[in-house]
C-alpha cells in the first residue's frame, strides 16, 4: 500500500484536492442558491437536490470543458508549433509528427513499448492519437453538458420572469451560454501562455515543468 501511494502519488494528491473542492463548491453554492430563493421568495432547496441539479451542474460543466479545451489545444498545437526557451514546447526543428524512430514505432518499438505501438493500420492510428482523441471527446461532452444545464437553468429563470423558454439550439445561440463559455476561455489561454513564457526565465528547482536552475533561457524542450 506504501509503495502504491508513492508511485501515484501526484494523481492522488489532484484527485483528492478536486474532491474537497468540488464538496466545498457544493456547500458553497447550494447556500448562495438558497439565499437568491429567499430572496425573491421562492422555495430553497435541500443539499442532496441542489448537487443533482442544473443549477450546480452548470457551474461544473463550464469550468470542466474550458479546462478540457486548454488541453486539447495544447497537446494538438504543441505538435507543430514551437516557443523557444520554454520547457513546454519541443525543441526546434522538431516540430511535427516526428519518425517512426523517434517515436519508437513499429520496428523501432521497445520490448517494453505497447502493444499498439508495434502493430500497423487504424490500431496504431488511434493510438498514435488517443491522448488528442480522449480529450477533445471530454471536452466536446461537457460542453454539450453545459449548453443543457445552461438552458435548464436558463429557461427556469425566464418561466420565473414570465418570459418564453428557449429551444436548445436557441440557448447555444444566446448571450448566456457564450458568457459562461468565453469567461472560461479567456482565463485558459492566458494561464497556458503566461506559463509557457515564463517558463523561459523563472525556474523551479526539482520540477519537472520546470529547466533545471542552470540552463540557459535560450534552451528549449528542456526540462528539469
């Protein structure tokens, strides 16, 4: 069990964090949603409702897809476009899909190397592109769930105010649904950027997003 824990450790630690923080986001959010009820003198809602609701879901799925879309992004850019000095990008010249050798591919593979990456065809296709594949998956699924909790959240204000609900189709289209989503958005690409760039100058030492204390500014694709 001890070695379990030190070899998963970093997984762990996120796993637990995001627990705590996704359980604290519910006790927080189901109070700020029973204070708007009281408010405006509608009904509140239990704990065990609220975390089954679309007024919590939403929230969720709105963060959940930005933060899927930063990944996407960057495992999809970072194949062909470069950042020299910083550890997050590859080195230059190397952009693009590299060969079969680079990527030990095929007859290149190791003895230890998976399985699909020894055969030919789709298999190794979908291999080669599962990572970009599974979160572009992720991503699109949690935005589609944002844009339905969006609107079930959306509507049950507009019934509040007398007003017309809106089709699904109408919610993508609306004010609403793009505010949460480039809110989100925006936040994403400057945290991914301003990290890439200063990465180029600041270290960490004993990080592994970071160059080791020593190496130049200029060096690229190293990391620590």
């Amino acid at each position: 069990m001890r070695r379990f824990f030190y070899e998963n450790a970093l997984c762990l630690a996120f796993g637990a964090m995001f627990l705590a923080a996704l359980g604290g986001q519910a006790l927080v959010g189901h109070s700020d949603f029973n204070n708007a009820q009281l408010d405006h003198q509608d009904p509140t809602m239990s704990l065990g409702r609220y975390v089954i609701s679309s007024a919590f879901w939403v929230d969720v799925m709105e963060n959940w897809q930005s933060e899927y879309l930063q990944f996407t992004l960057f495992v999809a850019l970072t194949v062909w476009l470069l950042q020299r000095g910083s550890p997050e990008s590859k080195e230059l010249g190397k952009e693009g899909l590299e060969s079969d050798e680079d990527q030990m591919i095929g007859e290149h593979a190791n003895g230890d190397s998976p399985a699909w990456a020894k055969v030919r065809g789709v298999r190794l296709w979908l291999y080669s592109h599962s990572l970009l594949l599974t979160m572009t998956t992720i991503w699109l699924a949690t935005w589609f769930a944002q844009a339905v909790t969006g609107r079930i959240e959306y509507n049950s204000n507009q019934l509040d105010h007398h007003e017309a609900p809106l089709s699904l189709w109408q919610y993508v289209g609306a004010s609403d649904f793009w505010n949460r989503t480039l809110q989100n958005w925006q936040s994403e690409f400057l945290a991914v950027g301003s990290f890439a760039a200063l990465a180029i100058y600041l270290r960490e030492r004993g990080s592994p997003e970071s160059k080791p204390v020593g190496a130049s500014h200029e060096a690229t694709g190293v990391e620590g």
